[in-house]
C-alpha cells in the first residue's frame, strides 16, 4: 500500500483506500483489505466526489493540524465516513436536512466516535455555527440551485483564517439550461466577491459528470 498525494489517503495500483476506523465494518458494502497488519476501506470515486478529487488534482494547502471539519449534504454518510477515516483525531460535523437520510447517518455517527451529525438545512448556518466554531476544513456536497450562496455564508461564519474550502458544484442542480463554463464562472464570481479566494477549479468527469470541485481560501491566506 503506497500513500497518495492526500494526507490519510492510500493507493494500491488505480485503487484509493483509507484506514479504516472501525475494523471489520463496512459503511456502505465497500471492500475491505489488510495489509501489514492495517485494515484499509476501498474508496470508490464512483460513489465519492471527494475520492474522484484526490485522483483530478493534489491536495490543497491544509493546516498543520486539522481539528474541526464541517461537512454540508452528508446524506447516508458514504464520503463523510472516509472523512471520519481521514481525520480520526478531527471533530467532524456532518450536516443534513433530510430525516430519512439523517437516521442512517446517526446510526453511523452512534459507531464512529468523531463523528457528530446535525439535523438541519445547510442554509441557515446560524442554526449551527455556535456549536462547530471555527473549522480547518469545510466541505459542502448539497444539490441546491443556490450552493454558491450557501458556500459563501457557511465560510464566511465557520471557515477558519488557516482553513480550505471545498464546495462540489453540482451543475446541472443550479439550472438545465445554462452552458455549465457560465455556471462555474459565475460561483467562482459569487464566493470571491464574498473575500474568498478559488485557488482551483477541477473537472470530476468521468468519475461525476457534469460536477466541478471549487478549492477555496481566506483571501488572506492567498500569495
């Protein structure tokens, strides 16, 4: 098993893997592996935007030590138990406002120790803020037409001077119609206007097709 170009993340041959942190379960029927005495999960970048990230492009200037992560659209938990796995010393806030997926989550989160799941719609981030602080790392998968929007406000209220931004941007769920380039450009636009910095933008195809990644910064943290 090789590391990858992500921290917490491993490769054996085209394969992308992540510690496991919790032995012998599976989150989602992925295929588990041991090696050197190490349990590894298979991390599918068909079934993860996040996993399809770590292959397009290398990992964003993190913090030294990430403490706190804040994740918006959890659903049934299938990227945020990687996430779990990536950063098991990390308090990992995952979001969702759907009941019937919040109940697997919390199922999850009732075994994974360091995950702590929120009921509640990623547009109305003062419903949460107060108890997530400030956070390294925030992630936001949601299918809304106005995710930039969403993005900008959660950043703005809980994205750490030192923190990354990663916002999945699900074109086709902000219109039909629009040619996605004029999306994409136009919540690079929104994000940057609310003193954010896209320090890249990555195509998910063929792994997501017509998704793209937005890595975001503080300004101030831009060279």
């Amino acid at each position: 098993m090789e590391t990858a170009a992500w921290p917490g993340v491993f490769r054996e041959g085209r394969d992308l893997f992540t510690v496991n942190g919790l032995p012998g379960e599976r989150v989602y029927g992925e295929r588990l592996v041991v090696r050197d005495g190490v349990e590894y999960r298979l991390w599918d970048p068909f079934r993860s935007k996040l996993a399809a990230l770590v292959l397009r492009t290398p990992a964003p200037r993190l913090a030294s030590r990430v403490e706190t992560v804040l994740y918006l659209g959890a659903a049934h938990g299938t990227t945020v138990s990687h996430v779990s796995d990536l950063w098991p010393g990390a308090a990992i806030f995952a979001v969702e406002k759907s009941p019937t997926a919040f109940a697997r989550l919390l199922a999850l989160a009732r075994r994974r120790r360091n995950l702590f799941p929120i009921l509640a719609d990623a547009q109305l981030p003062e419903r949460y803020a107060a108890d997530v602080g400030r956070v390294e790392v925030l992630y936001q998968d949601v299918a809304q037409r106005n995710q930039a929007t969403i993005f900008a406000e959660n950043a703005r209220v809980s994205l750490a001077s030192d923190g990354v931004g990663i916002l999945m941007l699900k074109i086709r769920s902000v219109s039909q119609r629009r040619p996605a380039v004029a999306i994409v450009r136009d919540a690079r636009a929104e994000i940057e206007a609310s003193g954010f910095a896209v320090r890249s933008e990555v195509a998910l195809a063929p792994f997501a097709r017509e998704h793209a990644a937005l890595l975001v910064a503080p300004r101030s943290t831009v060279r």
